[in-house]
C-alpha cells in the first residue's frame, strides 16, 4: 500500500482563537484528496518555559522535514505581508528542494499595501 504524501500546512491560522479546528478542517480537507496534512499544532508544546521556542521549532522544522510539499498562506497578518513565521517555513521548505504552493487573499502588490499603510512613499 502506498503511504500518502505529506503536506506542510502553514500560515497565520495558527494565531487563531481557533486554531487547533482550524488545523482539523484543512487536514480533512488533504484527507479527502488522499493527503496527510501536517499543521504545526500536531506537535504538543512543553509548557511555557525558556525553552518551549526552541522546543516549538525544533519539532516544526522536524515537520517539514517529513514533509512531500507545503502549502502557505502568504495573506498578510498584522500589517501588509505575509506572517514572518510562514515565510520563514516557506524558505526552509523550498530551502530543502521541496515544492512550496502560496496563496493569499490580497491580490495588491506588497509595496502597494505598505504605502497604503503610510510605509513608504
């Protein structure tokens, strides 16, 4: 039996109040395509201590790692571009000669959104 690919679900949705059925929806969503979804809250986080970031990206980076292909939302999250986080993971993954897809739900060009918010002129 073959085993089903992997994909590396990532973006701001894990801010979310609810992020952990965020995660639930878009993994049943691979599931029905024949996918298995990684989100990163399948990892359980130590309690918060000096070394739950490390901890947190450690078994993240171990995620993409096992990872086939990711898929990234780059829809911008507290202010005009994309969550540092997600893009950081979308340049590892591809980083590992891995095939990353992007989506968004703004269309306008990134220097566009920042003079809009009177960050550039």
């Amino acid at each position: 039996m073959n085993e089903r690919r992997k994909i590396y679900l990532a973006g701001p949705e894990v801010f979310l109040a609810d992020a952990i059925d965020a995660g639930r929806r878009k993994k049943e969503l691979c599931a029905e395509y024949g996918f298995e979804g990684l989100f990163p809250f399948d990892n359980e986080a130590p309690p918060a201590d000096a070394n739950r970031d490390l901890s947190v990206y450690r078994a993240n980076v171990d995620m993409l790692r096992q990872a086939d292909c990711g898929i990234f939302n780059l829809t911008p999250f507290r202010g005009p571009h994309a969550d540092v986080g997600t893009v950081f993971e979308l340049g590892l993954l591809t980083g590992f000669g891995k095939p990353a897809f992007g989506c968004s739900n703004e269309s306008e060009a990134l220097l566009d959104r920042i003079k809009r918010d009177g960050q550039a002129t």
